[in-house]
C-alpha cells in the first residue's frame, strides 16, 4: 500500500486494487462452487448416503481444492509486508485448528463427540485467521 502525504491513511495502490479483485473473483468463484456442490450432495443423498452416494459427499472438495489454489496465488502475488499478514494468520489460525482438534480428540477419547465438533474447530481457525487480517493491518498504521 501506498501513502500519501494528505491522508495518514494507507492508499491502495492500482496494483494491490487490481491484484485484490482477481483474488476475490478466483475465491468467491470457488466458494460458489463449493456451496452449490455442497447442496447438491446433500440433496442427491438426503444428508445419509449409503452405497455409492456416499462417495458425492467428497465432490464439494472440488472447488475446495479451487480457493486453495487461489489463496495460494493470491500469497504469491503478495509484496513482503502482505506475506507477512498472511503467514502470521495463518499461524493463528492454525493454532486454533490444533487446539479444537486436540479437544475433540480428547472428547473421542472418553467417546462424547459429534460430527460437527470437527466443523466447529474447522470454522474457529478460519475465523482467526480471517479476523487476523484486519487487526495486523490496524497495528501496521
């Protein structure tokens, strides 16, 4: 980002416009792809499959796989300060991760669990890592 001598506020560049809008177009693209895929297998296996329609509830990581490939890009595309931001919210991210899923292990240990307790880790760590973002910028100015 660029400053400029008016504003104590950081300037997006055209550069960091243009780099920021085919990150957004690569993501939400793919998480459109994963919602519809998502309720399409819901749909086709009534939430239980059974047989071979259990194998439609993997289709979703299609695009999944998708919006990994566009964080990557988007991370490469990045100059160093905006790495940074990244890696240390994906850290945070991670770290959460770990610590929800080490509990739900735990809980498996003593057999108290539930099927969504991996989704609940799942959405925390995205959630740190996302929420990250803004509050390392913040501190930056």
């Amino acid at each position: 980002m660029v400053e400029h001598a008016e504003s104590t506020e950081p300037k997006w560049s055209v550069g960091d416009r243009s780099r920021n809008k085919l990150y957004l177009r690569e993501f939400v693209s793919s998480m459109v792809a994963y919602v519809v895929t998502l309720v399409g297998a819901l749909a086709i296996t009534g939430g239980e499959p059974d047989g071979a329609k259990r194998w439609l509830m993997l289709v979703p990581m299609v695009p999944v796989v998708a919006a990994m490939v566009a964080i990557y890009r988007s991370y490469r595309r990045e100059d160093e300060y905006g790495k940074l931001v990244q890696l240390r919210g994906m850290s945070l991210g991670f770290a959460v991760a770990i610590f929800g899923l080490m509990a739900i292990g735990f809980l498996g240990i003593i057999e108290v669990g539930h099927v969504s307790l991996p989704w609940i880790a799942f959405g925390a760590a995205m959630t740190t890592w996302g929420l990250s973002i803004p509050v390392q910028m913040r501190g930056a100015e």
